[in-house]
C-alpha cells in the first residue's frame, strides 16, 4: 500500500537563506537608488529655501541689474505652465489617439508596426533634436518669431512617445470581457472605447501623462532654441520672447554673483515644487475618478 503525502512541504534552509539574499540584494539596490535622489532634493532645499519668498514669486527680472539683489521668477513661472500646458494640450489627444488605434484597431497590422517603431524612435531621440526642429521648420523656414508655443511644440515632440506607450500599456491591461460584453449588448466600437475602455484605463493613462509632463518640464535645449530670454513678464505664449524656469534657471545660474545663484537654486527648487503640486493634483483626480470612489 503507497502512503500518499498531503499539506504543504516545509521550506528547506537553503532556500530560506536564499530568500534573504535576494531580500537583502533588493532592499540595497532601493537605497542606492534613492540616496542620489535624496541628495539632490536636499542639496536643492537646503540652497534655494533662502530665497523662496513671496517676492521671488511675485516679481520679474525687469530692471535687475546683475548684482543687485532681489528679483524674482514670476515671469519664468508662468512661462513654464503656459508652455507645459499647451504641450499637453498638443501632445496628449496624439498621443492618446494613437495609443487607441494601437490597441483596438490596428494590432498586428503593417500600419501599427511602422507607427510603434517610430514610436520607439521618437523616445531615443535627445531633446536639442525637437529643439533644432522647431527652430528649422517654425522659426527660420516659416519666418515665425521666438514665442512660448515655439517651445510648446518642441516639448510636445518630446510628451508623444511616453504618453503613446504608457496610455498604449493601459489600454491593453483592460480586460476583453468587458469590451466583448459591450459588443453583445450591440453597443458600437467607437461607444466601446470611449465609455467602457477609455474610463476603466483612465487612472493609468493620468499617470503616464503626468510622467510626460516631469519628462518635459525641466527641458532647457529645446527652450534655448525656440523661446529665448526675456527679464519681463509676457503673458502671451502666441508673441515674442517667453521665459521658463529651466531657461531661468540656467540663465542666472551662469551670472558669476551670489545673488544670482541664489536665484537659481531657487528657481530650480520652484520647479520641483510645481512638478510635485500638478502630480498631487493628478492623484486627486485618479481618486476622485476611481471605480471604488464612484461606487461608495
């Protein structure tokens, strides 16, 4: 008669001790990854949190001489979110769109394969490229003058590829089930994607577009090419000159005074911050929007 064994095997010491290696392998790698990062933030804090008051928020460059104390970057601030703003709004719906034709329309079609490889070219390429691009075609080839919207459309090349690829990966998370119990029901494709598709991904897809707006948001080659400098506020992003922080930051950066380092430390600390707040607000929404959110 054979004796059947049943319950589970007790884990033999050798494996236990491997499991902590391998736990001990991870948690290093963690901390190496994350004391530069820690580093940067405070090194960025300790030296720009002098300067970082309601006057540096509130005020230009106009009329601040290279020495003088004072100054602000209120007019690189509101550069930067005009510039980032009109990127997303050119960049996303692409991008976006061509995440879903990707997915729902064209998989394992000639015309798909060509789009994801130059998808996947479009994420190699360095920033001054979209830069000099822009300045080619817009600026020098078109006769259009240096402007925020320049800058936007160098940015906006650089937002495509994440936005494509990450919305790309949350649209194929979605299970097949709900698309199929859409399509027995006899609703229409296009209602598929744009009621049961698109709404059940949106977390995700958020996430990825606030990914494309880090990714782009502290770019200075392509700002150096398109947007060029200006100490006034310009309201504008459509006419002239428009600065941004990077440009800020690298412009006084360069200055050989105190005070003009100071202002780019904090400059630079301004921009974490404002890259912090719009992520915070993108987890509020996704909040706001989940499924166990709406449910309760």
């Amino acid at each position: 008669m054979t004796t059947v064994q049943t319950g589970i095997q007790p884990i033999s010491t050798g494996r236990r001790v491997k499991d902590r290696i391998v736990q001990m392998l991870v948690y290093l790698a963690f901390a190496i990854a994350v004391v530069p990062l820690l580093s940067v933030l405070w090194l960025v804090v300790k030296n720009g949190i002098g300067r970082f008051d309601l006057e540096f928020l509130t005020h230009s460059m106009r009329n601040i001489g290279a020495r003088d104390a004072g100054g602000g970057a209120y007019h690189a601030i509101i550069g930067t979110l005009e510039q980032v703003l009109l990127a997303s709004l050119i960049a996303v719906p692409i991008g976006l769109l061509t995440a879903v034709y990707l997915v729902e329309y064209g998989p394992g079609g000639r015309l798909a394969r060509w789009i994801s490889f130059f998808v996947d070219v479009m994420t190699g390429v360095p920033s001054v490229v979209s830069g000099l691009f822009v300045l080619a075609f817009w600026v020098l080839a078109l006769g259009m003058p240096f402007s925020g919207f320049a800058g936007a459309m160098a940015l906006s090349i650089l937002m495509m590829p994440v936005v494509v690829r990450s919305a790309e990966e949350m649209l194929r998370l979605v299970p097949n089930d709900l698309r199929e119990a859409a399509y027995a029901l006899g609703v229409p494709k296009w209602r598929t994607i744009v009621k049961v598709v698109l709404p059940t991904a949106f977390t995700g897809i958020l996430t990825g577009v606030m990914l494309a707006v880090a990714r782009v948001a502290g770019e200075t080659a392509p700002l150096l090419l398109t947007v060029f400098f200006t100490d006034s506020i310009n309201n504008d992003p459509f006419n002239g000159p428009q600065m941004g922080l990077p440009l800020y930051v690298f412009d006084q950066a360069g200055r050989p005074t105190d005070t003009a380092i100071d202002r780019a430390w904090t400059g630079a600390l301004t921009l974490i911050l404002i890259v912090m707040l719009l992520n915070l607000v993108a987890r509020l929404i996704a909040w706001w929007r989940s499924p166990a959110k709406r449910g309760s």
